[in-house]
DNA sequence: ATGAAAGCGCTAACAC
DNA sequence: GTGTTAGCGCTTTCAT
C-alpha cells in the first residue's frame, strides 16, 4: 500500500516543525482554545495538508494520547430488527461527533459476550455500550471494575451499579394491559420466557399489576421453555381454545412466531384473539391494523447512550456514580401510524 | 483509566527481553514456524501474561507492523433487514478471524459514502467491503486507486475493474419470470426505478429476456419517479385494471410498499395478482404462502466478500486483477419454506 | 509564535 | 535462543 503522508512531510515541505503541524491540526477541529498560531503560518500548513490530502493516522494518535475515538457496543443480534435500528443511530450519532463504533453480537451467551468485550479492549475503545445477556453480570462488572467506562443499553442488570438506557418496561406493560382492558378484554394472558433480565420481568410485573388494578384476578403468563415455534403455536391454540380475548408476546421473535400462528391457523385480530408485543414489525402493520404495540423510542436510545458514554469517558469522576437513564414508552395501534 | 500491563512490564518481570515477549506472544498465534524460544522460557512469559492478563495493544501493533487486521464496511443502510443480516455474517466471520469490522451506512449518497470511506481510512483499515451507490463511481476509483483494496458487494460498478461479490441477477430475474410464465401467467411486469445500479439493471434485463424468449411481447418496466407510496399504489391499481396477471419487484423497499398496497385494496395474491419480489421480509412468508422471491444467499455473500478482501489484502499483487464472484441465485416461493 | 525532543507499546533487524 | 536497538506517526512538555 502506498505509504501515507505524514506530519513530518507536511513539516518539511511547509517549512515548519512537526509539533506545530500537529497543532494546526488538531486545534482546527477544535475551535478557538488558545489558539496561538500566526493566521499565515497556519495557512501554509492548511495548504500542503490539503495539498497531499493529508489524513492523520488514528493509530499513532491513539497510541500517544490514549484517546481512541472508538466506541464498542455488544448487542445480542445486529441482525434483529431492533438492535439493527439501534446501531444505525448510534453509527449516525458516531459519525456525527468524530467517533468510530465497533459492533459485536453475543448472541445471548454470556461466554461470548465476554469475548468481544475482551477484543474491544485489546482494540483500544474508549468505552462501550452493552446490552447485557443471561448470565453475563459478573463479565460486565468486571469489565467496568478495570476502569472501562460502561452504559448498559435496552436491559439492566437488577441491583448492580451500572449507568444504563432502558424503556420503562413497566409502564409500558401497565399502559398496555390497561389499553386492552380499556377495550373491554378481561381474560388476557402473557406469553414470555424464563429469564432474570430486567427487561423481560419489567414486562411481567407491569402486566400482573395492572391485571391486579383492574380487579382482574385471573392472569396467567406462559414461559415456554425453549421458546421455539411448536411451543408458541401450542399456547396460542390452547389459548384460543380456552377462549382468551388477548395475548400479550414479550419478546420479538416470540411474537413473530405468534403472528405466524395466528396466521396458519385462521385467528383473526381482534375477532378471534387481540394480539398485542413490544417492538413493531415490518410483518404487522402492513397487514392487521389493530396490534397494539410499544413503540421503541430508538434515535433516544442511541443517543441517550452514546452521550452518557462519553460523558463518562471524558470525565472520569463523573464515571463513579452511575446513572439511570428511562425512557417514557408509547403504546400505539399500529392503526395510528403512517405506513411505510 | 488504569494503565494497561505492557509488554515491558511482562519483560521485567519474566526476566527476559521485550522482543522475546513479542515473539511468544503472537508466534504463539500463528501456531509453528520457525519457533525458536525454548519451552521453559516460553512457559514463563506466558505464565506472567496470564496472570496480568495481559492485552497487546493494537494501537501499537498497527502503527508498528503497518497491519490493522481492520475492516470497513458501507453498505446503504445498516437497519435495512437484507444489509443487517450481511452485517451479521461478516462480523460473524471477522471475529472468528480475529477481524475487527467497521460499519457505515451511505444512505445512498455518494457525498456520504466518500465521507465515510475517508473516515475508515484515516482510521487505518486495511481494506472495504462497499455497497456502491448511484454516483459513487469516482469516489470509489480514487480510493480503490490509491491502493486501498476494496470489494464491492451486492452491486457492481458496470464496467469498472473491481473486484466484487454479486448475485447472478439475470439469471435470478430470468427464473422468475420464467417460472411465473410456467405458472400460466402472460401479462407479467416489472416494478423498478430509475439508476444505473447493475443489480437493478440486470434485474431488469433478465425480465425482459425471459419474456422474450417466451415470446411475450407484451412488456412494460415501471420506474416511479420518487418510488413512494402513492406512486407505487398507483401503479398497483392500474395494473389490476389492466388485468395484470402478475406483478415483480425489484427493490425490497418497494415490494414492502407494493404488498401494503396490495393489502391495502384487498387484492389477494394469487387469486387477483401475483406477487414476486427480490429479498423477502417477515413481512411475506408470514401471510402469503404463493409470494415467489429471489433467496440470497446471505453467509456466503458475506465468507466470499471477506475471503476475497483478506485475500488482496495480502497479496497486493493479486489485487492488481480484479475478481468477480457470481452468487448462484435460488428463486422459491415462500411456502416452500419453513417459517420462523 | 515556534521548535526540539521524548516517548506511547510494539515489531523487526540484527547482534550475540 | 535471546537481547539490543531503532523506529512506526503522533502529541506534548519545555525551551527559545
């Protein structure tokens, strides 16, 4: 590969040391500080950079200064339209502010997780962004023990002192069970799955809360054990069977799979069955316009995260305390929305 | 943050050089070559690597070794489900080759894609992965030109010397139409827009190919001037009123708009009109069993992409000719699948 | 207002 | 087999 321009060419050919190249350089981004540099001298330096279009190399820079710019953020799958939505904010945000994000999926397997946790370091990111998996706490608390500045994202871990971005899951539960009991649903059952993330049990208690304000004593909330279509399509049949008015799926692939079950086997919504999730489909709106769903603030999410991030990052003392950031849920009918 | 152990500090404390900790650390990677460290000697720098948990830094090691083992990659649009499963595989294979991958979205603007491609550069990577857009042409050349080495993805530049991983678009596009010939339908058209883009264009080619050698002269391309909703709507219910038998799309944007339309008025696929689409979506197999669709194959895309970048990389002399890697399409209609 | 010089952590030649 | 040493390109005191 042909060898880059450096600081040192500009220097010689701008006639000028390579400490004030760099200064040039890196205070033009900058604004005005101190900025103690003759307005010609710079001009000559702005040219030959412009010149040869110079471009710093981010390794040396990093290496001296220990600033990286690179942000590492570990979701569960990039490819689930949720977190792929999140990321294309947060690539934006990235963007936007000079910084380099590194995605990572773990998949839900906290061994992995810890992996790319351990190669982002080894990369040199500032900070990261985590949505946290099953068993991963103790990774995670070591990761933010060794210094490393650390915001959970969509899921919180229960009782440890992480900052973190989350949705108010529970209200989002409570207005969303209200909303079908508002529509005059009595018998309405939960669809979930065995798990400690906070996201998930946000989501169960907001729904047994509410069931419980509206003096509606019989709920009931399924946790399938592998999760997997023939168990969904199980508990909605058995469902309709037992002449439930309204379903409730926790999760996205689960309520993909419900969709599919309603679908397969003729439940019309509302008719037979409400149908009712958290994150919205491409394969929703388009065809039932009554699902009732959360509607995920996702630029927030990102923002929100990216900017408590590097926050932390930049000023280390504020990284002690953390910081709990929850945002305010809509529960909308996909009626009610514009399409595509 | 705390300081990291360094390869120093390992050095002192086994009692032996940094160099020879160097050596163990990433021969010790690369399995045998010409290893000549004796065992004992080894056992203990690794030992004290170990127990400081020692983490090379690759800031240094890429501004010394010139080798980043850093990957870009612009696609059009992250959260778009065709580019997010892509994004998925290629991160999958980067981080089994200890790869690590940048992304970056275009937008389809070639202003935004230079952007991005000069970002990445600056940050060191040591090749691109690149979805062109409409106009990126030049920019792409001048970066490919100055021998950074690039792989185009999903789309080619007609006529330009780049190494690229494409679908066989023509014959996907043949298929079918040819299929939907079999099927029994005459009055087939086609749905795209106006550009230049070779997937879109062979797209395009391939239906009319098809058609002709069924001899139907009958043949109308579409191209909406903005691709939004009323128009695609529009052209919907105008080819319903021609007695369209069967209607392609070429884009995965506006399939989804052309099935919300096709909801929307009550039209059934395949009673009314028959559907067919490149990239399917959840959106589809979940309701129509008889949309016919173009599979792409996702993982390969991705292995093919990577391997062949990683290739020219390095050997920069195989860089010099370009490679062009022709994905065999499958067309299937959704039933055949399994779903969710 | 500008320059000299000392490294950041690592690798690659070359010496022993 | 193992150590010495010279930088990679940049930032950052500290002089001037």
């Amino acid at each position: 590969m042909k060898s880059r321009i450096t600081i040192t060419d500009i220097a010689k050919e701008a006639g000028v040391s390579t400490a004030l190249v760099s200064f040039v350089m890196s205070n033009k981004a900058k604004g005005s500080r101190e900025y103690r540099v003759r307005p010609e001298t710079e001009k000559r330096v702005l040219e030959v950079a412009a010149k040869y279009d110079y471009q710093p190399n981010s390794s040396a820079r990093a290496l001296r200064s220990g600033e990286y710019r690179t942000i590492g953020v570990v979701l569960s799958d990039i490819s689930n339209k949720f977190y792929a939505e999140i990321s294309r904010q947060i690539e934006n945000w990235a963007f936007h502010h000079d910084y380099v994000v590194l995605f990572g999926s773990s998949d839900e397997n906290p061994k992995k997780l810890s992996n790319v946790m351990k190669v982002f370091k080894n990369k040199g990111v500032d900070g990261m962004i985590i949505v946290p998996c099953e068993g991963s706490e103790s990774a995670i608390s070591q990761m933010a023990g060794s210094g490393m500045p650390v915001v959970l994202l969509d899921r919180d871990i229960p009782g440890a002192e992480f900052s973190s971005v989350v949705l108010n899951n529970f209200k989002a539960s409570v207005i969303m069970t209200e909303t079908l009991v508002g529509k005059g649903f009595r018998k309405i059952e939960m669809i979930s799955y065995k798990t400690t993330l906070s996201n998930i049990k946000d989501r169960e208690s907001g729904y047994l809360k509410a069931m419980e304000g509206a003096g509606l004593t019989e709920t009931r909330i399924h946790r399938p054990e592998y999760c997997n279509y023939r168990e969904i399509e199980q508990i909605v049949l058995d469902a309709k069977a037992r002449n439930v008015e309204a379903l409730i799926f926790t999760t996205y692939n689960m309520s993909l799979m419900g969709r599919k079950a309603f679908i397969s086997h003729g439940l019309r919504v509302p008719q037979d069955c409400f149908f009712a999730c958290f994150n919205n489909s491409d394969a929703f709106d388009l065809y039932e316009p009554d699902i009732l769903y959360v509607k995920q603030p996702i630029e927030q999410f990102a923002v929100e995260a990216m900017t408590l991030l590097v926050k932390m990052i930049n000023e280390p003392e504020s990284a002690q305390s953390c910081t709990k950031i929850i945002l305010q849920p809509e529960v909308v009918f996909s009626s009610s929305e514009v399409h595509v």
